[in-house]
C-alpha cells in the first residue's frame, strides 16, 4: 500500500497488486507504453496523456512529472512511512545539529548566515581560507542558528567551535 500525496494536498491510496492496480478501492484500468528515455504515452477512460518524469527522488520519495505539459509533484509514503508518522517519529532521520567546527586551521573569510536564521542541511554557512583555498562550510544538518562565534577576519584553530545551533 502507498499514500501518494499532490502539492495541493490530494491524497490517493494506491494498492499494487500482482496483477492489478487499486487506486482508493478501486481498480485502476490504464494503458502506457514508452515513447522515450523518461516519457510515456498513456490512455486513461479515452483520454490520451503524454508523462514525462522530470525529477524522481528515491531517498525523498518526491516525483515530478510533466503532464500533457504541466508539472506535477507528488511524494510517495509507503507502509514504513506511514507507520512512523502514525508513531510520531516522521522526523527520526532528521539530523540535529549542536554547533559547527572549523575541519582545520585557517581564516574566515564571509559569514553566510545570522543568528535566529533558518538552515537546512547542506546549506552554505561560512567560508573559511586554508592554505590559501578558499572552503565552503555546509551546515550538516537542519537547524537554527542561536549564535555565531567567529568574526570574518578572525584566525581559528581546528575544531573551534564557530557557529552554535
């Protein structure tokens, strides 16, 4: 069983079964052949659809499509997600961070956020010069900024701690 859920907030259960596909209790009766690497022809109660998948993430479980020209974007909960989220534990893989150490000695060179600022993970926070490259810092987890404790300019030592959480 899967819940498919729209960006408008449209919910299908979706029952694939060996030979069958149930679609909120119903059977759902479809025709779709290939016609590309990512696009498919499908015919739907005598309407025709041309499908195009433009994204698909496996790990986030979001798909975009292109239908008939228009974009759609759809998640997917399968009976694992659904349980968890039953549980209260949706966010379990949502890694809390604490603070922020610099990987190695350098210079700060910009600081990319504030404090009480919103970052997600794999979001630019600071870049800091060692040996004369310039690297950029990604937050490594989700989180809000509480407090910046390096000034641009200023030297820092290896895991100094120079953004709290």
């Amino acid at each position: 069983m899967l819940q498919i859920k729209t960006a408008n907030d449209e919910t299908w259960q979706v029952d694939i079964q060996k030979d069958a596909i149930i679609l909120n209790g119903t059977p759902f009766n479809w025709d779709i052949s290939p016609i590309g690497p990512h696009t498919y022809h499908i015919i739907k109660d005598a309407r025709s659809y041309t499908v195009e998948v433009v994204e698909a993430d496996y790990q986030a479980k979001t798909f975009t499509f292109k239908i008939n020209g228009r974009k759609q974007t759809v998640s997917a909960k399968d009976r694992f997600d659904l349980l968890l989220d039953k549980l209260g534990m949706s966010n379990a893989n949502v890694q809390k961070v604490n603070d922020v150490k610099a990987p190695m000695p350098g210079l700060i060179l910009e600081i990319k956020v504030q404090p009480g600022q919103e970052v997600k993970k794999g979001d630019p926070i600071m870049i800091l010069e060692a040996m004369k490259m310039e690297n950029i810092l990604k937050s490594p987890g989700d989180g809000i900024v509480k407090e910046i404790k390096v000034a641009v300019k200023q030297n820092v030592e290896k895991n100094q701690v120079l953004i709290q959480f």
